[in-house]
C-alpha cells in the first residue's frame, strides 16, 4: 500500500460515522497503516441539514470542498447507497478528487416508478384518515412506521421539513449517464442479494464505466459493512495492495 493513503467513505442515505463505526475499527484491525476517513453529509450524525433543498450536485460539491483539504498522496473514494449516487457525480466531473472509486450497493440508477409512487400517494392519505380514528391515535407513530416499511419507504417516514424534501429529490435523479465519463479505476462492489439496489444495477454500472471491475459478495446484502466485513475487507485489501 502507498504511503500517506486514506480511505474516504461517503455513507449512504441516513448513515454516519456512528453506523461505519464496527467496519472502520475492523478495517484498523487489520490494515492499520491506512487511514479512514467518514465524511458525514448534510442531514446525517453531527452534520445540520443546509436551509435549501440540495441535490445530488450540491452534494457532490460538499464532498470535493472537504476533499479539498485533505492532504494525502493517494485518495481512494468509497461510495455506498446514496453516497455512490454522490460518488459517482462527483468524479464523473471532478475525477482529480481521487486516484480510485469504489461503489457499493450505489443508486446510480433512479427508475422513475410512476405506479409505485402513486399508490405511495394513496397509501399516505389512506393512513392520514385511517390514524384520525380516536382509539388508534395513541399507536400512530407505530403504525405510521410499519405500513412505510411495509410499501417500502421507511428512509421518507423518517425524515421531515427540508430534509424530506432532499430525499424526494435525490431519488428521482439518475446519474447513470454520468458512468461513460468515469475514467479512474472503478471497483464495483455489491452483494448478490441486495433488495435495494439490485445486483443488475451493479452489472449495469461496470459495463458502462470504461476502467471497471465487478466484486460480488455472496450472500451479501445493501449493508457489506455489517453483514460482510470480513468479505468486504478481502476485496479493500486487495484494491489497496
């Protein structure tokens, strides 16, 4: 491993340096010379949520000014979920923000799903009138929280005010045509059994990023750095090397 090299992991949507916590100490376990940074986005663990509606390029924008500031001869970029999503715009423009990217589980693709964001609509005003009833009121946010899991949008349910409204506008951009123009070296990595960002998305990016290599974690799932360490370790050490 090059000296004077760090680690720079971008979270995904809800994460922070509290939830990459395990996988940043068990990578210090074993590759102790290598420096690991999480870079908290707006609206995740200490850092307060900007007063505008940002996007993904807002974002990306964030993330190159701290870049900016680092100060190592080897930058490797590590993107997860929403933080791919950022990665990728990111040095889909700035590519001298890193020597080489790493995307896991990232949501480059955004499919428009008309129908289902509907029936979420009908869903939402269903559970606004059905919580009005006197003896369920006492439940609400339990049972607020369940039907959002259930239809599949708990990270919308959680959030509020601006911070929603990021959200709503994060997952309607797709930032896949932005992948021809990614020239440093890419590992994609993904699990096999990833519900959120399946494994044909992961497919997809590496035949569209010039200079890229696919690593599939058996079994893996959204989350290889709390399911898959060890797994996720084996392959970090080897792009390291």
């Amino acid at each position: 491993m090059t000296e004077n090299s760090v680690l720079v992991i971008l979270p995904g949507w809800g994460g922070s340096s509290e939830t990459w916590r395990g996988f940043v100490d068990f990578l210090g376990s074993h590759i102790p010379d290598l420096d690991v940074k999480v870079f908290e986005l707006p609206c995740f663990g200490e850092t307060s949520c900007p007063t505008e509606v940002w996007g993904v390029r807002e974002y990306a924008k964030f993330v190159k000014h701290k870049l900016a500031h680092l100060n190592y001869d080897r930058i490797i970029l590590l993107g997860h979920s929403f933080g791919g999503q950022v990665a990728t715009y990111l040095v889909a423009h700035h590519p001298e923000v890193c020597e080489r990217l790493v995307l896991s589980g990232a949501a480059v693709y955004r499919p428009k799903r008309k129908f289902r964001r509907t029936v979420f609509w009908v869903v939402a005003q269903c559970v606004r009138v059905f919580l009005k009833i006197p003896l369920l009121k006492h439940r609400k946010k339990r049972i607020k929280k369940n039907l959002y899991r259930i239809i599949g949008s708990l990270d919308y349910q959680e959030s509020a005010g601006v911070k929603r409204e990021i959200y709503k506008k994060v997952i309607r951009e797709d930032v896949s045509e932005l992948l021809g123009r990614i020239m440093v070296h890419t590992d994609v990595v993904w699990g096999a059994k990833d519900k959120h960002t399946p494994l044909r998305y992961g497919k997809k990016i590496v035949a569209e990023i010039p200079n890229a290599q696919l690593h599939v974690i058996k079994d893996g799932t959204h989350g290889l750095h709390r399911h898959k360490k060890k797994a996720f370790l084996g392959i970090l050490e080897k792009i390291l090397a």
